[in-house]
C-alpha cells in the first residue's frame, strides 16, 4: 500500500470510491474532502490509498498539533474491504510519519462506527477520554522500527 497524490489521471477514481451504505454517515465523501483541502482548508493533505496501480482508498492528513500528524478522514472503497487493506492504510500512513521524523498520530472517530473503532484499537491507536466535535481521540505512538506491532 502507498500514499499516492490525488492528480488528473486519478481524481475520478477516487471520488468514485464508496463505502457501504451502512458506513456512509461515517465520514464525508471523498470529493468533499479533496475540495475542504483544496479551497477551505490548506494545511490538509488528500492522499489516496494505492494497492498496487489502482486507488482502493482515501484519507485526509493535517498537522494540528506540531509535529502530531492528524487523520481526518479515512476510508476503504467498499469492494476492496475485508482484505487487510485498513491497516495496510494506516501503516503506509505510519510509516510516512515515521520518515518524517514524527512520533504520534492522532485521529478521531465516530463513536457508532464500531469498525473503525477495532481497527483502530487494533492498529495499536489507544482512545485517550479526550471528545473533538463529538468523537473520541485516539492517538498511536510511532514504534522507531517498522516491524513492531501496528507499523507494519
């Protein structure tokens, strides 16, 4: 899994990617995201999820905090769940962070999104009490090596 930059060539897959109806409260849709990124709100980076050539998912990274990379938004196209492709995500995510010499992430979910939430605790993202707009905040300490547990 790579982080791949949402350009021409792939921005109509990416909006194209879907959850299942069940998960779409979860979290805004993709071409919302890349516009708040574009237009309202500078400091995010849309990155695409990328196994192999094709996108199967998306996310938004911000630098709230200095140094602590955010996690926005986060998703699995929905054909392409069940696959260990989350995590995959998250770890191309860490690993990123890793290089750049940051030692957290910090993200938020919404509380009924069970799925996200095991994914998350599974990651090794650890819900700390704080509430951000409703939803608990999870932070995950960034192992130096990536063959720890969660960085994968």
């Amino acid at each position: 899994m790579r982080l791949a930059p949402v350009t021409e060539e792939n921005h109509r897959a990416v909006i194209g990617l879907e959850l299942h109806e069940d998960q779409r409260t979860f979290v805004a849709s993709n071409l919302k995201s890349i516009a708040d990124a574009r237009v309202h709100r500078p400091k995010l980076e849309p990155p695409a999820l990328h196994s192999g050539a094709e996108p199967v998912g998306f996310t938004l990274l911000e630098r709230d905090e200095p140094g602590v990379p955010h996690i926005p938004r986060f998703m699995i196209d929905r054909r392409a769940q069940g696959r260990g492709l989350g995590r995959a995500g998250l770890a191309a995510i860490a690993a990123r962070a890793r290089a750049e010499g940051r030692s957290e992430l910090v993200l938020s979910v919404v509380p009924g999104n069970a799925v996200a939430r095991g994914l998350y605790a599974a990651f090794g993202f650890t819900e700390t009490g704080e509430v951000d707009g409703g939803e608990p905040v999870a932070r995950h300490r960034l192992a130096p090596s990536a063959h720890l547990v969660g960085d994968q």
